[in-house]
C-alpha cells in the first residue's frame, strides 16, 4: 500500500492496485461519522464507436445510462434491495465522460463495500426485464425534457455539435432506447467495465486496512481475463456550430438563455492548467462579488443568478452563461463586452488563488467533495494531483493574461427557453 501525500498540508490519500487492476484510493476522516463509497467507471454516454483488436462496434445513444441502470439487477431483487435492509443510500448516474455508483452509509461498512463491489463485478441481463426498463427510461426522459435547466443544456448541446457525439443525451432518445438489446448491454460491459478501466474511491469513517482487506477477500478467486482496452472513434468536432440561435416555448414566467462560447483548443498553448486558469478568469469577471454581476444585478437586467461553466473538451472549449432575463440582447451585449475586454490585476489573481487553496483545505471535511476531487483527478490525467496547492501558488498573471488574449466571441450559440 502506497501513502500519496499532498505537498504543504498534512493531508494523505492511501492507494492500493489490487490483482485484478482495480485501483483503490482511501481517505479516512475520523471526525465524520459517514463514509463515502464510488465505484468509477472510465465510460461514458459519448462512446458510441469503438474497436477490440479488428473487431468493431457500435452502441446507440443511451446505451451506457441504460446499462448503468441495468447494473443493480441480481438474479432475485435487485442490489437497491439489499442496501435497503442496511439503510444505506445508494445511487448511480452517467455522464457523457464517465459512469459512478455510490453508496453513503454510517454503518455496515464490510456489508455495503461487498454489495458495491459484487454486483458490479457480476451482471444479471435478462430480455424480459430490459424490455420493461425502458419504459422507466422513456418516463425519465420525458421528465428531463420538461424540466426547463435539462432542456436547455441538451438543446445547447445539438445547437455546438456537428460531429462531437455530446450532440446526444447521455440517456439517449426514446427512438434509442427501443432499439437496445440485453446483447448491446453485455458487450458495453465486457469492453469498459473491466476492473482496469475502474477504479474506487472511499472517504470518511471508516479503516483503510479493513477496506482493502475486504477488497483482497473478494477478489481472492477472481480470474483475472486479458484485457485490451477498446480504442474508440472519435471524429474531429470543427470550430463551428450547427445552429447558431434556437428559440423553444415553455410558457415560463421569465425568458432563460443559455449563451455558449466555442473556441479552437489549438489555439491556447498545451497546458496541464488551463482548466484553472479558465475557471479563475470566469471567477474574477463574473462570480457573485464580481463588479460585473452587481452591474446587471443593480441595473435589473437579470432575474435570479449568473451562472457560468467552462469545459475543455477533445479539441475545443466551450464557456456558457445561463440567466434568466427580459433583456437578452443587451445582457449578451455586456456579457461579450467583458469577454473581449478582461483585464485581469495581480491582486486580483492573489485574491483567486487565496480562495481557492482554502476551499481545497476545507473539501477534506466533506466526504463528497474530497471524493469527487479524487475522482476527478483520476478521470483528468490518471493521478492524484498532491501538488495542487503548489500549482495554485504557481499560477502566474502573464500567463492568465495571455489566456484571457485567445478567448473570443466569434462562435456562439443562443438558446431561448420563453
């Protein structure tokens, strides 16, 4: 077992590769009375070509959300039935990147960690209860279209896509989920569910000896099988869009826009922090105590909040503000104004990197949020990132200025919910 220490606070995560590839991250946290339990899967809702030695496949839209859902089923009940009886909470979800299962409890750590890990490791497909799932499907899509913040991000999504398969939801089309078969299920697991491409990551109550002491346990018979990691197909997304402004009616009280930005990740130098510098530079222009937001806020020109997200995707970037408002044009006025303007101050840049070293400090005593910083970490370049505080320190105010130079506002989508 291996100790990963993060550099300047006294902080570890304790790592283990087990047998079968499966990689184990632990952070233990006495103060808590909770722990934390996800199973990770390296797939996601966009992989829908990929190849296994010379052989290929294809998956319909929805296939990993559908398989995702399918997981829990045993021969007799299902896996939620079993953590039921521990009172546990158990849930899972699907993003276009990435599948996770989890499980929090205070209780019954040995019990809930061995229904976690088993019912992933074996899976029940029957014909008879895949055909009824998508009807429970086909109900949660409905669902979603109705509901005004997932309709205007999957509309958002058509809207910047040609070719980047993020142009589908991550749950798929009613017309998709027709189409899938128990078959279609059980090669999407044997190609991504391999313990190679898994890992987990467990945080709060609990001992880390123990854990990986049951881990060992269940995998004492396992069968480790070759695997060969699937190459999948991606086709190159241009830095244009397939429709520039969409206008959908919902009879709701106040118009909401979701305003997306695409920009050519070629152009923004290779650099393992971009994703920070990106996020920093939205923060200072356009977070609640910016100049910017008392601006529109003093002036009414939007209901509610401000919110923004950036995402650095295979080979673009994209950045979309979402507000409610009556005044669309002149907010996206202002919002591409600012945008085309920044100029960013060192003191400002300091003031960033204070706040974000100390919300790192304080994710420890949540055991989501240091679960998911693990998590993501993973996800983003197959590490844990012990040095982040040093990175913080490191960002400098020539290179987010020189950021701030490539962001533009030439390729855009405007999405309208009214």
């Amino acid at each position: 077992m291996k100790a990963i220490k993060y550099n300047k606070i006294p902080e570890k995560v304790y790592y283990e590769k087990l047998k079968s590839g499966l990689e184990v991250y632990m952070y233990p946290n006495k103060k808590v009375r909770n722990f934390y339990i996800t199973y990770n899967i390296k797939a996601g809702s966009t992989i829908l070509d990929y190849q296994i030695d010379k052989k290929k496949y294809k998956l319909k839209p929805g296939t990993m959300h559908f398989l995702e859902h399918k997981m829990f089923e045993e021969e007799k009940g299902t896996a939620f039935d079993y953590f039921a009886k521990l009172g546990s909470s158990v849930n899972a979800y699907t993003t276009s990147d990435n599948t996770t299962y989890e499980v929090i409890s205070n209780n019954h750590f040995k019990e809930n960690l061995e229904i976690l890990y088993n019912f992933i490791s074996n899976p029940v497909f029957k014909e008879t209860s895949v055909n009824k799932e998508k009807d429970i499907i086909k109900e949660e899509i409905e669902m979603y279209e109705n509901d005004i913040d997932s309709k205007i991000i999957f509309e958002t999504e058509k809207m910047l896509n040609i070719n980047d398969n993020h142009k589908h939801k991550v749950s798929g089309e009613t017309e998709d989920i027709k189409k899938i078969t128990k078959d279609d299920l059980y090669n999407a697991y044997d190609a991504f569910y391999n313990k190679e491409n898994s890992f987990i990551v467990i945080t709060g109550n609990f001992n880390y000896l123990e854990a990986i002491g049951i881990l060992k346990e269940l995998e004492r018979d396992y069968k480790v099988k070759p695997y060969t990691k699937p190459i999948t197909k991606k086709e190159k997304e241009p830095i244009k869009v397939k429709e520039e402004r969409k206008v959908l009616t919902k009879n709701i009280s106040t118009p909401k826009i979701m305003l997306t930005y695409k920009l050519d990740k070629n152009k923004f130098k290779a650099d393992n922090n971009l994703n920070i510098y990106l996020d920093a530079i939205l923060d200072i222009n356009f977070s609640d105590t910016s100049d910017f937001l008392e601006l529109i806020t003093n002036e009414n020109l939007i209901v509610g909040d401000l919110n923004y997200n950036t995402e650095i995707r295979d080979n673009y970037i994209y950045i979309s503000f979402t507000f409610d408002t009556f005044y669309e044009n002149e907010v996206i006025e202002l919002i591409e104004n600012k945008l085309n303007n920044i100029v960013i101050k060192k003191e400002d840049l300091n003031m960033i990197k204070r706040g974000y070293k100390a919300d790192f400090i304080r994710s420890f005593d949540d055991i989501i949020a240091i679960n998911e910083n693990i998590a993501n970490d993973i996800y983003a370049s197959g590490e844990i990132k012990s040095n982040i505080y040093d990175i913080y320190d490191k960002l400098t105010i020539n290179k987010i200025n020189e950021i701030t130079k490539k962001i533009n506002t030439k390729v855009k989508t405007i999405c309208v919910i009214n």
